[in-house]
C-alpha cells in the first residue's frame, strides 16, 4: 500500500499455500521482503494432503528461520463441493516437496500447536488478520487451490470490500497470450497443466476459483498469474547459480566466494535441488528446456505494484496498437461442468480459465503478461541473502 508522508509503507499479505518447492519460494519472499509483512499462512489440500502440505509449510518457515515469526493454520482438507485430489507423486514427490535431504522437519512443539484439534479454524484466523489491519491495506495471496479464500469471503462478506487485493497463481489462456511455450498434447498445443485445458490449482476447486473470479466486489481488485506468464520465468542455469553463490560483480567474481562447490549456505542449495526436481517434467511434458518455471512466488511479487519496491507487471498486449496505453482488465470464467475423471479421461476441459478482454476503462480481472523478470530474479536472490544472515548457516568451500 502507499502511504501519506515519508513512513515506507509495508504490503500485508494473509498467504493460502499447498507448500511445495515453488511455495518455498513464495513463503521466502513473504517473509523477507522489506515492503511485505506475512500476516499468516494457512495451508490448503492440493499436491499432498492437508496434513502433508501443513508440514511441508512448517518445515519450510524452519529452513529459512522463521519458525516462530509466522503462524501457520491448517486449512481445507478438500474442495468446497469435491472430494480432495492430490498431484501424482512424480511430480512433486510422496511428501509434496520432494527433492532434497537439506528441508528441515517441522519443529515438534510447533507441529503440536498448529495441529491441535483446539487451534483456531483457518478462515477465522485469516478473518482476524485481515480486520487488524486497516482497510484497503491487506492482500489475501492463493498459491494453492482457492478453497480457503473462497471459504474466507463467504464466511466474512464485507471483508471483501475491506481487503486491498487478492492475488492468485492458477488458470491458464492459451491461444498465443504470451509467447510463453505450455506444451502439445496429440499434436494439439495444451493450455492446462494438468490436463490439456486445466491448471492443477484451479480443476481441483474450480468452484471456488469460479466464485472469486465472478465477485463483483472481488474481481475488480484481483490480480490472476496463469501458466501464461509463469512459463516465461524459467530457473536457468544462469539464475541457479545466482542463487547458490550469489550475483557476480562485474569482473566476474562474487565478493570473494568462488562460483563452484555446493553453494553459499544449506538454504540455497535446497532450494535450487527442490526447482531441479521436476525440471525433467517440464522438459519432456511442456518442452520448457532452459529450466523449470517458478510459478506462486508471482503472485506475491505481483501485491508490490504501486509500491517503492514494485516489480513491474505488464498487463497491456505488445502486439495492440495501443500497447502500454491500455491497461487490460477481463472478466474471467471457470467451467465447473464435469468430475476430475471427465477431465482426465474423457477430454472435459472441467477447471478451464475462460478470460473475455474487457473494454476500456472496465473494472476486471488483471491478468500480466509478462514482468521485469531480471528484477524478479534479483529480489529473490536478496531474500536468499536476508534468509542467510538470519539462519547464519554458511557452508564451507
């Protein structure tokens, strides 16, 4: 949020994650960007169980030292009007955030609180939050299915109007919006993850993703990161090794710590073993092959437009003679028709985003089609930095 005078203003964030390795990303930058204060996570079903995503979030707060700085509260165990589905473990592992040995386990005494049957619900949690801050202060971010947010709104309806913003990582367009490569199904391109038309997050609530998309209230200040434009921010071999030694000063070295070894402290090199764990998946599904896409830790970068430390998200089309002129917003759909098996099995596009450009100067939908990527990069690897010196775990070279 902007403020009035010189005091630099935070962007609050009440954070909804399914925690896996692009989560920890996202729990990263929430936690350690100087213009964000993380209110509180609350984790969802979705590529693991409630359970299993509810440990994954503690242990990743215990890797980058934030165990007893955010309080974590479980949340849905399954979609509003579903029964819960979980992502094969080939993509994300057994545990929903596979791939590394470095990823802490929860601390006991802290798993103990967080899953008490005495805990507060996570709707309540986040309702409580959101009314401690003063309005049109806070953004409620969905990395995960939007169960709870859509649980959150129908629960508290005036703090729908009470919120800043709602940012959301799910759906994709298709049909050209970026120049992003999403894959071939049978020789037909795909636009969905998951299946040919549907992302995970979405098909696996889609009427609650349907109910936030389609609130008149909600909509015009919500933000959608799709598949469309997380596809174009891909960890590359470059951005690994960023992210393990840190930025190269201009003659090529990094303050005195070589380029070769495991990395600069346990955080960064679990970090960039959890982006490698599924690289081969998107380069033998989706033929992404300069490296695997980050995809939640967007929607948290996209709460910092108009701020100090915004990151700039375009949401205008290049190829339209108006160009940066236009601000696009468009009203979005979700098609709930079908079963999960209808949309595996028998080609339902059940969970698809259906977005209409709306006319100019109509309230809507934002959805970016790109961003100032090297700048995104760059503030991730600032909050591995902050993360470090919290956690002042520094590994031997």
């Amino acid at each position: 949020m902007r403020s009035g005078g010189s005091v630099p203003a935070l962007e609050k964030v009440q954070g909804q994650a399914a925690p896996e390795l692009r989560d920890a990303f996202a729990i990263l930058l929430a936690a350690y960007h100087p213009g964000i204060k993380l209110l509180g996570i609350s984790t969802v079903h979705g590529n693991a169980s409630l359970e299993k995503t509810t440990r994954n979030a503690l242990s990743v707060l215990a890797a980058i030292g934030k165990q007893d700085d955010v309080d974590v509260y479980p949340g849905a165990s399954h979609a509003l009007h579903r029964a819960p589905i979980h992502a094969p473990t080939d993509i994300h592992g057994e545990s929903g955030l596979d791939g590394t040995s470095l990823l802490p386990p929860p601390p006991p005494q802290k798993l103990a609180e967080v899953t008490s049957p005495a805990r507060k619900s996570a709707v309540d949690a986040m309702a409580e939050a959101l009314r401690s801050c003063a309005p049109g202060t806070a953004w409620v971010t969905a990395t995960g299915a939007v169960t709870n947010v859509a649980a959150l709104f129908a629960a508290h309806p005036d703090l729908r109007a009470h919120v800043k913003g709602v940012s959301v990582m799910g759906g994709s367009v298709g049909g050209g919006f970026t120049p992003a490569v999403m894959g071939v199904v049978d020789g037909v391109p795909r636009i969905g993850n998951y299946t040919p038309w549907a992302e995970f997050n979405v098909l696996i609530d889609p009427e609650a993703a349907a109910a936030v998309f389609a609130d008149p209230v909600l909509a015009p200040k919500t933000t959608l990161i799709p598949l469309d434009l997380t596809h174009l921010v891909l960890a590359t071999k470059e951005v690994q090794d960023m992210l393990l030694y840190g930025p190269s000063s201009p003659d090529g070295g990094n303050e005195g710590v070589p380029r070769e070894g495991r990395g600069k402290s346990d955080l960064r090199v679990m970090l960039v073993e959890l982006l490698n764990f599924f690289a081969h998946t998107y380069r033998d599904v989706f033929g992404i092959v300069e490296g695997p896409p980050l995809h939640d830790p967007l929607a948290v970068a996209a709460i910092l437009t108009g701020t100090e430390h915004e990151i700039p998200f375009y949401d205008y089309d290049p190829k339209s003679p108006e160009g940066p002129r236009r601000h696009e917003r468009f009203a979005v759909e979700v098609v709930t028709e079908g079963t999960l098996e209808d949309a595996l099995h028998r080609g339902a596009p059940t969970g698809r985003t259906l977005v209409k450009l709306l006319p100019p100067g109509s309230e809507g939908v934002r959805i970016p089609r790109g961003l100032d990527i090297p700048l995104f990069w760059k503030v991730i690897e600032e909050c591995c930095e902050r993360a470090d010196k919290a956690n002042k775990k520094i590994l031997p070279n």
